[in-house]
C-alpha cells in the first residue's frame, strides 16, 4: 500500500499553501490535509446514501475541534482529554456551515458530516481562516452535490494597507477585521470587528478578499483534477412531488395570502392565525380521497405558496407584513435601572423584540480563562445571550447554551467591547435575556447592552446600537428592509447585521441565500442601515443621553496602583502570607500581576475606606525608608532595652531606651507602652540585619544643661 497522496502547492497572500488527499482518512467521501506553515488541518466530509424517513431539510453537521496535541499542550480539566466543544471552536464551526449550507440543493436530506480537526498549530497561521477552506475542498473531493465550491479568509486593515489572512501578530494592530467567505461568482457570508470603520471601508475589504477567495476556489478544482474526482455528482432522490396538486394549492392560497401580506398587520400572532385560516380552508375544500392521497404535501406547498405571494406582495407594493414601509423602524422604548441589585440594567424593546441586559463588574478574580490549542489568555469582557423559549412562545426542553446562543453572544461582544475605556479595572459580564423575539434579538442585545452599560457607570467612549437589513429579490427586482422581522428574515435572502456608534461600525454579520448580490446592493444595505442605526441610538439617547457619573453603591470599588517589580515577593510574603493578611484585615480582594518592571496591583472593596486600608498598608511595603525622614509610629512591644515600633504598615524599627527622652530612664515604661502612638526619626540603619535605629529624642527640644540655666538666670 502506498504512502504516497496526491498534492497541490499554490501561493496564497504570500504564504505557500498545501492541498494534499489519499493519504489520510480515505474511507470518507472526500477528506483532505491542508497545510500552511506549521498549521495542518484534516477535513473530512460523509453523507448517507439515503435520506431518513419524514425529514425535509439539510441535516448537515458541522464540527471544528482543536486537538491540544496541535499546540503540544495537555487539556486542562481532571480528565486531561479533549471534551464538549469550546466557544471557539464553536464559532469556527458556525462560521463554516453559514458559507456552506445554502450551496446545498433543497431537495437534499441525506445526513452529512464535515469534521475539521486541527492536528498542528503555527502560533502566527490563524486556522479559523482556513478551515473553510479545508471543508471545501474535501466537498471538492467527494460525489456530494454542492452547487459551487467556497472558501473564506481573514482581511484585515492595518494602516491603509488591507491584509489578506496576515500574520496572527498584525490582528492585534488592526483597524478591521473580518472573515469573509464566498464562492467565485458570490459573496456568502460576512463577519468581523471594526473600530468605528466607514460603510466604503468594509466594502473595499469584502472586495480584496474576494479577489483571494476565487484563487483558493480554483485551487480546490486543480487538486480535484489531479484526483481524478469526476464532475458528476452523485444521484439521489429524497423528495416526491405532485406538481398538479402543488397548483391546485397556488390557485386556492395564493390570491388570499397575497392580500394578507399586502394588508400588513403588525400583530404576528394574528398575522399567523390569518395565513393558518387560509390553509384551514384549502383542507377543509379537500375531497376525502384527495386529502388523503396529498395530505403529506399540504404543508410544504402552502409554505411555498406563501413565501411567494408574501414577497410578491412586497416587490408589487413595497408594503412589508406589518405594514410598514421598508426603510421604516418598529416602534422603540427603553428603561434603564430596572433591577434594583444588578450594578447595571436596562430593558430594550423593539416591535415585539425584548432583551432585558444586566451589567456586573468584578475583579481580576472574575476574569474567564482561555486555553485553547490556538488562543490563550484571559477575558475581561464576557457577554452572555440567553433565548428562552417563552420569547417565541414555545415551549420545548432546555438543554443547554445552545450554538446560534455562543454565536448571537459573540457578535453583540464584538460591537461593544471596543467601546470600553482603556485600562479599565474591572472585569464586566453582561448579560442579555431575550424576553420576547421577532426578529433582529442579537441587535437589540446590543442596544441594550450599551444602556446598562451606560446605567452601571461605565464611561464607555460612545454608544452602540445595531440593526438587522434584509433583502427580497425576483433577479430584476429588489427591496432592502430595514429591522427585519423573522418572518421576513425566514422568507428573504439576506440577513445583514450592522451595529455601530456615530462614527462608524464597530460590528457586522451578514449571511446571503442567493447568488448574484452585488456591490451595489451592498452598498444600499450599509447606507439604509445607517439610517437606521442613527434612528434608533437617537431613542435609546433620549432614555439616557450620557452614562451615570459615578458607579451605584453596591458597585464594589476597584483601585489599582504599582509597585516596583523587586517588592513583589514582599507585598505577596513567604506562602502568601501576608498579602492574605492584607486582605483579611483590611477586607479587600487584592489581585497582583507582574508586568515588565512593575507589579500591578488592583484592590476591589465595598467603599473607599478598606482599600485606602489596604493601599497604605501597600505603600508601607513597598516604600524604602531613609535615614532622616520622620514617622508617625505606634508601639508593638517593650523590652527592657527599648520599645519595638511600627512606623510603616509591615516596617518595624527599636527605639533604644537611651533614644526615648534626653533624661535617663530607669524602665521603658515611665514614657512608652503598648500601643503608645508617638512620632520617631529615622537615625540609621545597622549594615547587617537591615534593622532600623529609631529616636524619639531627636524630635524633642533639648533641655538646657545646669551650666546653660546658671547662665540664662545671670
């Protein structure tokens, strides 16, 4: 058997990539190793001959994991193994199935698994970039009948210069980042950060990377060629039609659902009970014999007639199911403070989307650990999405954070965090529960978000807010819609998330389920968009114009300051000792990280007066006394040759018994005793021990001599 693959080697933005198939996992219907510098990814791609019995959509799984081997590290955890996925990797995988999904035809239902695995980690090569690329290409390799090859990439904006896939370092410094998939003709999907960019900035990154995606899709086909991979595709059957019974469907529903569409009514409730009537009726007109023969269909053709005449309607009269027009906003109102405990609350309502966000602010304690094979670090800024499923009126098991929860949570975290001053002690979590949805809940998430944000004292720079844009097209025709409802986000072709402040966008998600968008649409999606942006942060500005001006009080007060790198080990003490003594006297949670030349500390208490305890006590550490200078001192012990004071919190000195008063005193205690406050001079310093030599005398006047007071008299 032969060890030999069969190999492609191509340049990419600068950097030598390789596609090579036939040597790993070659029972799967395609599978593929790419390689780029020290990163190597597998992907692999399986479907079942056969589709299961009573499904109707794409059952596609999408799974991309980080072996820790990868890094040549060891999972943490007890049981030192790779488990459930991380939110990471789980981001990886949405953005895959986004880009890849829609090119799939309707009509396929047999089960497929893509599983991309990282099997080695180059520290500058960022897989996430690639490994749609992988999946690609092992589609590529396979009988499966996906209508046109994908790919994705990294751009980012450093400077005026745009970057394609760079260097894992230049990310840090860049203006934009966004990872961009498409196939040669299209546009797919769309995600990425931005600081406060211009519409006409992230339009010309979607066109630089597009330029790179149509190289990466031709790769895919040369390595196919090379296999030998036919362009045949594999035949399957998993749906059955009645094209007569579909038009007697159409010409009972479809005038009727027309006239609700272009009706509009803003009550999705009642809107649902209207077009359920019309279906109720086509049933109820059905023959016992006919009902029985084509029951099975009624669902899927009344779905298919309704989407029809829903966007006709549209397209005809430019009026939207709820009757608005289509750049037109539903009806906002917001309240902040709601919860009395929470350090920051607000509930954000939009039509009939509702998130109530709560704002806590921590310390360095409270930070969430990242220990993936690729990204390492800790983070400051967590934001959390919960759907329950009361908001959509269900009621279906909870099991867990679910995907498009980490994923809606990521992309609102996105928008806001850099919004957040710099250097900023605390550690924040929000938290957005959505109470109600239809439509556009990651936006008003964002929406929120900034308010309790804003409501818990943060002095962001400046105020978010977000806006999902849709789309509706016949080829000839097209409308964008502005704070899309999730009917017409089901029934259009585009979801296009945007957020951002005055200035620019901060945030954007968009998914395409069409080919053919071009630029130009684009264009007019990011213009209405932010319209509608300014729109709703103007109403979110008249609920709160500016954040509140100092934090509630419950907020526990976060200080920070830094010492020189050499007292470390004396703040933290032998075993941590006495830094668990600062905080348990002074009350105080006390976090110390050493950072180049300093330490730096942050101290978190309820009020300014235990960490005022604490940054004296601090200070006394870490101040290097000098001969000279003078103390306020209390005393600690007596002993018969003086008196044991402390003149610094954790510096203590002698004051010898022949340093206490210019007299000579018989015992210690005819002046000082325990806990006696006096103020001492630092005298010297003995060479050996370090020990301080301590004198109250020198801060008393002297008393004249005998000789001295004969004189004076005389």
């Amino acid at each position: 058997m032969s060890k030999k693959g069969i190999t492609h080697v191509f340049n990419s933005a600068g950097k030598e990539i390789t596609l090579e198939t036939g040597k790993l996992a070659k029972q799967a219907d395609g599978s593929v190793v790419l390689k780029c510098g020290n990163t190597v990814l597998l992907a692999t791609v399986v479907s079942s001959p056969e589709a299961k019995e009573g499904i109707d959509f794409l059952p596609l799984t999408v799974d991309y994991r980080e072996k820790h081997s990868a890094a040549g590290k060891f999972p943490g955890g007890f049981l030192k193994r790779e488990a459930r996925p991380s939110d990471d990797e789980i981001l990886v995988s949405r953005l895959i199935d986004r880009a890849i999904r829609p090119l799939f035809p309707k009509d396929y239902h047999a089960e497929i698994q893509l599983l991309i695995s990282l099997l080695s980690v180059d520290k500058e090569i960022a897989p996430d970039a690639l490994a749609c690329f992988a999946a690609s290409t092992a589609i590529a390799l396979s009988d499966l009948p996906m209508s046109q090859l994908v790919s994705e990439v990294r751009v980012i904006k450093k400077g005026e210069d745009y970057i394609v896939n760079p260097n894992w370092s230049d990310v840090a410094q860049a203006d934009l980042d966004m990872i961009i998939a498409g196939t040669k003709d299209n546009i797919m999907m769309v995600e990425g950060e931005l600081s406060e960019q211009s519409e006409e900035v992230m339009l010309k990154a979607i066109e630089v990377a597009h330029k790179e995606i149509i190289l990466q899709c031709e790769a895919q086909e040369e390595l196919a060629k090379k296999a030998g991979i036919s362009s045949e595709k594999r035949a399957y059957e998993h749906e059955t039609d009645n094209e007569a019974f579909y038009e007697e469907v159409k010409t009972f529903c479809y005038d009727k659902c027309y006239e609700i569409a272009k009706q509009g009514n803003p009550d999705k409730n009642l809107r649902k009970k209207l077009f359920k009537e019309v279906k109720s009726d086509f049933e109820a007109s059905l023959s016992e014999e006919n009902l029985e023969e084509n029951g099975v269909f009624i669902s899927k053709y009344f779905h298919k007639v309704e989407k029809e005449a829903v966007r006709n309607a549209l397209l005809d009269h430019k009026t939207r199911l709820d009757g608005r027009k289509t750049d037109e906003i539903r009806p906002i109102w917001c309240e902040t403070n709601y919860l009395p405990v929470p350090h920051g609350s607000a509930v954000f309502t939009r039509g009939e989307t509702q998130s109530l966000s709560t704002v806590t602010l921590g310390s360095k304690l409270d930070e969430k650990m990242i220990d993936g094979a690729f990204v390492q670090g800790k983070e400051r800024f967590l934001l959390h999405y919960n759907f329950p499923p009361f908001s959509t009126g269900e009621a279906r098991p909870m099991r867990g954070t679910s995907r498009r929860e980490v994923g809606h949570g990521n992309l609102a975290l996105r928008a806001l965090k850099g919004m957040l001053p710099d250097e900023y002690p605390y550690t924040v979590r929000i938290m957005s529960d959505i109470l109600e949805s239809n439509g556009s809940s990651s936006m008003a998430t964002v929406c929120a978000g900034t308010l309790a944000l804003m409501d818990a004292g943060v002095q962001i720079k400046k105020p978010v807010s977000g806006i999902a844009m849709g789309l509706i097209t016949d080829g000839s025709r097209h409308e964008v819609l502005s704070d899309i409802l999730g009917d017409e986000d089901h029934l259009g072709d585009m979801d296009f998330k945007v957020t951002g402040t005055k200035d620019g966008i901060t945030a954007c998600q968009m998914d395409i389920k069409i080919g053919g968008l071009t630029y130009e649409i684009l264009k007019k999606a990011l213009l209405q968009a932010k319209e509608g942006r300014m729109h709703i942060l103007n109403k979110m500005l008249e609920e709160m114009p500016a954040p509140r001006e100092n934090y509630k009080d419950h907020v526990p007060q976060i200080e920070q300051m830094r010492i020189p790198k050499d007292f470390i080990g004396t703040v933290i003490g032998p075993g941590g000792k006495m830094i668990q003594e600062i905080q348990k006297v002074t009350e105080t949670v006390i976090v110390l990280e050493e950072e180049g030349d300093f330490g730096i500390i942050d101290i978190s208490g309820q009020g300014s007066e235990p960490i005022n305890k604490a940054k004296e006590w601090i200070k006394g550490l870490t101040t290097v006394p000098e001969v000279g200078e003078v103390y306020d001192a209390v005393v600690k012990s007596v002993v018969n040759f003086g008196a044991f004071v402390e003149f610094l919190p954790g510096k203590q000195g002698l004051v010898h018994i022949s340093e206490i008063e210019w007299r000579r005193l018989e015992k210690v205690e005819e002046v000082l005793n325990e806990g006696d406050e006096l103020k001492v001079k630092i005298i010297g310093k003995d060479p050996k021990s370090g020990k301080f030599k301590l004198s109250r005398k020198a801060l008393i006047e002297k008393p004249a001599s005998k000789e001295e007071s004969q004189t004076a008299d005389a």
